[in-house]
C-alpha cells in the first residue's frame, strides 16, 4: 500500500494492515496470532482497516472448512522509494523480518486452531 506520503488522503498508514473480512475469511486465533507477530517485530499494524481483504480473501476463505485466507497489506514505505521506485535502506530489514515472521507462522500456527471431532 502507499506510504502516508504517497496516500491520496494523505493520513498516516500503518506499517501493515491485516485483512480477513471481518473474520469471514480466516479464524480469529490465526489473525490474531499474525497481528501479534507482526506487533512484536515493532510494527504498528491495523486490523481490516483501510483494507479488510480482496477477491481472494473473499471467494477462498472459508474457515468452516479449514480454508484461512488473509490479506498482510505492507506500507511500501518500509521498502521503497516512492519516489524513485526503488528499494530503499529499510528493504533488507523488512526483508529479514519477513523472513522469521513466515518461518515462525508456519511452526506455530497451524497448532492455535483446535479441530473437533464431528460428535462434538
């Protein structure tokens, strides 16, 4: 997403911005986990807003039936020259953030949703 600089309201954004249509699209501990990742890493980070997620999050979330589909929006800010469309200094930061952030999901995720048995 553009930065605060870029935006056409030209309000501060968040650094990102998760988005899961208002928890249709993925179960709320795994949104929740992804947000207090990403806050831990120091990040401000919004929940559904200015973004509550796109055509994928709303067609193929379906966490009734174990599908969890969420939007991560990043502030191209963090990454990017605008101006220039080029990486700027924070790109190798981000980088690497995004980096132990996905190891770490894909270890400790999947464990934060309980499945039932059908009898229960």
């Amino acid at each position: 997403m553009p930065s605060a600089l870029m935006a056409q309201a030209g309000g501060p954004r968040p650094d990102f911005v998760v988005g899961d249509r208002f928890g249709a699209s993925c179960d709320g501990k795994l949104t929740r986990g992804l947000k207090d990742a990403i806050a831990g890493l120091g990040y401000d980070i919004q929940l559904n807003r200015p973004y509550a997620g796109g055509y994928i999050t709303e067609h193929y979330g379906r966490p009734h039936r174990g599908v969890h589909a969420v939007q991560l929006e990043i502030n191209r800010g963090l990454y990017l020259d605008e101006s220039t469309m080029s990486a700027s200094l924070g790109y190798s930061k981000l980088e690497k953030n995004l980096t132990s952030l996905a190891a770490r999901l894909f270890v400790e995720l999947p464990s934060a949703i309980e499945r039932r048995a059908a009898a229960e």
